[in-house]
C-alpha cells in the first residue's frame, strides 16, 4: 500500500542518483517558429533569438544530437554539461524564421524529418533540405506518415501492426536516401509515443538513438532509445523556462519497470531504481499531469534502492507523465519523467 501523499508531491528518505553518472546533455526540442495560429507548438523568433544569445553568453558548449548518439553508442561520457537544439517536422517557419537565427549564432541543429510531408504546403521541400543538409544541418528520421506508433488498427493482428510500422520507418529511409544520398540514423518518434515494441522495430532498423518528447535530461548512462527533450513550445517557450531547464541535472534512474509507457492498468505504477547516498527525506517531489497528485514510497518487494510512483487518480488524457524533481542542499535540481501514452483514449488528429 503506497502511503504518505502530498498535494503537491512526495517528500520521502530516498537514495539520489549515483553521481558515476559523468557528463550531461539537455536537449530542447522546437517545432514552429512565429506561427501564433499553433500556439501549443510555436515559439516567438525574439524568444528563440534571445535563448541562442544566453547560451554563448554562458559559453555552454552545443553538441549535435548525432554526437550524443555516437558517445552513448560508444559507451564514451558526455561533456560535462551540454546543450542541443532539435526541430521536429520541418516546417517552413524553421527554414524561413528559425534557421536564419540559428546562423547568426552559429548553434548546430538537428532536424528531423517525416518524409511524406515533404513538398507539402506548409513543409519543406527535398531541395531546401537538401540545401540545409550541405550547410551542416543533420537530419534525423520521423517516419513517413507522421503515425501514432502504438496505435493498431482494429482490423490488424499484431503481426500485421509490426509490419506496417516497420515499413513506414523502412519507407522514409529510402525516401531519404533517394533524395539526401544518406540514411538517417537517429530517430523521434511521432507526438513522443513509443511502446518496448517500437523500440525493437526501431533498434532491428539501425538507429543508434532514438528521442522522445518527456522532459528530462540525458546522461552518461541513459537509455539511448527513450531519450529526453525538453519541450520549447506554448508556455514553456520562454527564456525563463529555458534558463531553468538549462539548470536541470539529470536525476539518474538505474532501473525502471515499466519501460514500456503504454498503460494497462490506470492509474499505472512505476518502479524505480535509484542508487546513490541518502538524502533529506523533504526533498523529492513528484508530479502528475491535471488535477491529479502522486506519491512515491520504497518497493520492499523489489529490495534496497527501489521505489513505486503511483498516482492517486487514473491518468487523463492521451499522454501524461510521472515527473521527479530534488534540489540538493547546495540548490542544484536534478530532474526525472517518465511519459505514460493511454492508447485506449483517441489520438487528435493533429501534427505535433
């Protein structure tokens, strides 16, 4: 019976993260630029301009994406504290607004890409791509119809599911090779949704990395195929929110069960395993989407250095997320989500 719960969270004896963890990224990920209609989504060019400014004022070293790829892939230590810059769908406004700021910067990027909306109005073209490609822009894959992953027609069987999945991801690749003279190997799943059976079609196809869209920072240790990205849209898309983002320290989890995020039973629990030295008991919060509260206690079942996260309502919505903060004595954060995907309620037919 998990006990003890707050309003706003929990406040527990818990062991914090092993600091064996070297090295760190925080990857913010964008989608529009000065498109005020998708407010969920955009941000101001003034925001983004002055957000790119405060990071070579604070001389914050930026990385690719493609080279956290390799380091994580390497099993080789992140920079000790790292910035990258991602946008997902290649909508004209990045071209057009974002990349001109991103030039007179001279930030690194990563694009990624659904290539079935390529040349479509609103979109990029293959030429404009291929032109970024040149100027240094890396590509990344975001599938070819833009689906929900975990989504199974009513009609398929699971064998089915997996072949169409894996021949839309299949399908971009060549699209990208016909047209970019490459094949992508990091990848973002489509709204951030993923399942432990997307992960095996995406690792069977070659990628190295894989992103998805829950908050949280990406460490030395990370599990390279649900990587975090801090979203910079709606009303998160702001230099204050990027600055305390920018702050995060990774709360480094060892062990989480379940890592598949689709739910089964709602509310879902979580396992964690934290390993690391004891900490003031007040000083982890946990955090539900809506008007929702969870709790964290120790898993005696599960042993020493394990804890359950439950919330006490059943998640609403289509995506929700676990999320566990903790500010040292010192007045460092550290940061940990966990996205949860409820395929049973439907998908807005919307780009993300």
């Amino acid at each position: 019976m998990l006990k003890s719960l707050f309003i706003v969270g929990v406040l527990l004896v818990l062991p914090l993260l092993s600091q064996g963890y070297a090295g760190q990224v925080n990857s913010f990920i964008y989608h529009r630029f000065d498109e005020t209609r998708y407010p969920s989504t955009n941000i101001d060019a003034k925001i983004f301009a002055q957000q790119l400014e405060y990071v070579t004022a604070q001389g914050l070293e930026v990385i690719t994406l493609g080279e956290v790829a390799r380091r994580l892939s390497h099993g080789e230590e992140l920079p000790d504290r790292a910035v990258s810059f991602c946008v997902d769908d290649a909508f004209r406004s990045f071209y057009d607004v974002g990349m001109p700021i991103i030039r007179q910067y001279g930030i690194p990027v990563t694009l990624f890409v659904n290539t079935a909306a390529v040349g479509s109005s609103g979109y990029l073209n293959w030429q404009e791509l291929k032109e970024l490609a040149a100027e240094g822009v890396e590509i990344g894959n975001h599938t070819d119809t833009h689906p929900y992953l975990v989504e199974k027609k009513s009609t398929e069987t699971y064998a089915q599911w997996k072949q169409r999945i894996r021949q839309d991801i299949l399908k971009s690749q060549q699209k990208f090779e016909k047209n970019l003279g490459t094949r992508p190997t990091l990848f973002a799943y489509p709204f951030g949704e993923y399942s432990d059976a997307v992960v095996e079609i995406v690792k069977e196809l070659g990628f190295k990395t894989a992103f998805a869209q829950q908050s949280g920072v990406i460490y030395s240790a990370h599990n390279r195929y649900n990587l975090p990205r801090f979203p910079m849209g709606g009303p998160f898309a702001t230099l204050a929110s990027f600055k305390t983002k920018l702050a995060m320290q990774p709360l480094s989890v060892s062990g989480e069960d379940s890592f598949d995020p689709v739910i089964g039973e709602n509310p879902p629990v979580l396992h964690l395993h934290i390993a690391g030295q004891k900490i003031d008991p007040q000083r982890l919060n946990c955090f539900v989407q809506g008007k929702n509260r969870c709790w964290v206690e120790a898993d005696v079942n599960k042993g020493p250095g394990w804890y359950q996260v439950l919330a006490v309502e059943p998640l609403t919505g289509r995506r929700n997320k676990y999320t566990l903060t903790f500010q040292s004595r010192e007045g460092d954060w550290f940061w940990y989500s966990h996205p949860w995907i409820n395929a049973k309620n439907p998908a807005k037919k919307v780009t993300d």
